[in-house]
C-alpha cells in the first residue's frame, strides 16, 4: 500500500507536471549568492529535459529523464559539449525513491535515498559510493512554489534554492555537480 501511495504520488508529480511545462530553479550558495540556474521541461511523453546554466548564464550540464510505466526513472547527465558525464536510477521502494548514480563508464558513484515524510517536505541523504554521508536535502512545497536547503555531511548549510513547479516528480541532483 505504502508503495502504491508513493508510487501514485510521483505518478501526480508528473502528471501534473506536465501541464506546466516549464520549471525554473534558481540556486544559491550557503551565502546566499546565485550560482546557478536550473530550467526543467516536461515533454508531452513525461520526458523531463534539464538544463543547468552558471551564475554567468553560461551552459554547465543538460540532463534527460524517461521514466517507465513501473515508475523507474532513468537519467543521462551531458556537460555543455554534449559529452555523457553520468547517469542515475531512480526507483521506488516502499515509502522512499532510492537513486543510484554512476559515472560516464558506469562506475557507481554515489547513492540518495529520498523519502517524503508529509505531503509539503522531500528529504533525500547523499551517499559516496562507500556508504559514507556526503550530504542532505530537504525541499518544502508551498502551493506551486518549493525551497531547499543542502546541507553537507556535518549539517552545515552548503547551498539552497527556490523554484516553481512541482517537485516529487524530478530525480533528486546528484551533489558532485560542480557549483561555480
């Protein structure tokens, strides 16, 4: 039951999702100075095509993510001359999304277990590709509007952002994308 809910709640996310087309995510560091800009689009197919631009507007990553009918969502990261620089698994277990990351050759890189304890909070914890705590998440909904805050292994604050848009339905970034 409890992987029906999570499932039919990123099922919604997506779905509902779709019909806004177009998220935008500005992220910030600890200081609270811009680094980044994120821009989503979510394809008519459920395709949800990211592109990541620096502080300066210029291109740093573009990512792309089909998600399957079981749920499975699967993520290609490119750099900004198109070369693929990682991939993710993302699937559903019981109450919590359980994402795997691995480099351009396939090594396993990193791990992030997202869970979502209410209805308005995501949390997801980084780990390294020895289990060790490199990181954590947490993103609050508020109508369509959501803000996260990244903390690192030691809870210090390490970034945060704002954006528009629904969120369960995005794979959880994986913390080695570079922040300039």
């Amino acid at each position: 039951m409890k992987y029906l809910h999570l499932h039919a709640l990123l099922s919604l996310g997506l779905t509902i999702s779709a019909l806004a087309q177009t998220h935008r995510e500005i992220v910030r560091d600890s200081s609270g100075r811009l680094v980044q800009t994120i821009e989503r689009r979510v394809g008519p197919n459920g395709q949800i095509s990211s592109t990541t631009r620096d502080a300066a507007g210029r291109l740093v990553q573009q990512s792309t993510t089909h998600v399957s009918p079981s749920g499975r969502a699967t993520t290609q990261y490119r750099d900004s001359s198109g070369r693929l620089t990682g991939t993710a698994q993302s699937q559903a277990l019981g109450v919590a999304q359980k994402t795997q990351f691995r480099d351009a050759s396939g090594r396993l890189t990193g791990t992030a277990t997202t869970r979502l304890p209410s209805n308005h909070s995501i949390q997801t914890q980084f780990r390294d590709s020895s289990g060790r705590l490199t990181g954590q998440s947490q993103t609050h909904q508020s109508g369509r509007a959501f803000s996260t805050q990244e903390r690192d292994a030691t809870g210090r604050l390490s970034g945060q952002s704002q954006g528009f848009g629904l969120v369960p339905g995005r794979p959880p970034v994986p913390p080695n994308v570079p922040k300039k």
